[in-house]
C-alpha cells in the first residue's frame, strides 16, 4: 500500500486528504464481487464508514474497473465532534491477478472541491 497525503493531511489517528493505491490477491471471483468485498473490508476496519452509493463502472484510460463511494467519520474534528468524511474507491482487475484500488478521502465539506484533482490523479494511473 503507497498513501499520497499533503503535509498535514494526516493525524495521528488517520488520513484526512489524500490517496491510497494498494492491491489485494484475488479470490477468482468477479470484479464486482472483490470490489464489494474490499468495500465491506473497509467498513469494518473503519468504525463508522459505510457503503454509501451504487457501484458504477468507470473507464480510466481504457482500463475498465468500478467506483464506490463510501462515507464516515473523518479524524478531523469541529467543536469536539469528527466532520462528515467522503471516500472514493476505485477498482481494477490486476493484470497478474487480484485487484489494484485506489481510495480517495477527504472530509465531506471539501470533495467537491478536491475531486477534479482526484479525477486527474486517478487519470495518470497506469496499470501494467
């Protein structure tokens, strides 16, 4: 796993801003089917997160994989409570198996604002 954050764009307790590209060893089933298992993986490990939108497939490059919003609690706080947190996951088949992911994360209130340079990130990815 590579995590790609900002000077102070993590805490102590996890990652406010930033990416996160990993890989995961496949279990032969289909790319919806590990997507939707990663997906699951990381609401439990992450008190609080949940699956938030629909699956859809999305085209990077002409490389096809999916996305899937997943939303929580963000380590960053006001006035005492965590703010609203937005994930953005994206999958691939791996070329030697498995899937390849990147996962966007930004608390809520800034996504919309970060998601073209997310959009760019996600273009520059090559998958070999």
């Amino acid at each position: 796993m590579t995590m790609f954050v900002p000077p102070s764009g993590a805490t102590q307790t996890g990652i406010a801003y930033g990416a996160i590209v990993g890989n995961q060893a496949g279990g032969g089933g289909s790319l919806d089917d590990a997507t939707q298992k990663l997906a699951q993986g990381m609401a439990q490990d992450n008190p609080g997160m949940k699956i938030s939108g629909e699956m859809k497939p999305i085209d990077v490059n002409g490389t096809q994989g999916r996305s899937l919003e997943l939303s929580g609690n963000s380590p960053l706080a006001q006035n005492g409570q965590p703010l609203p947190e937005r994930d953005w996951l994206v999958t691939f088949a791996s070329p030697q198996g498995g899937l390849v992911y990147v996962v966007f994360v930004s608390p809520e209130r800034d996504f919309n604002q970060l998601h073209p340079t997310y959009q760019k990130m996600l273009n520059s990815l090559q998958l070999q």
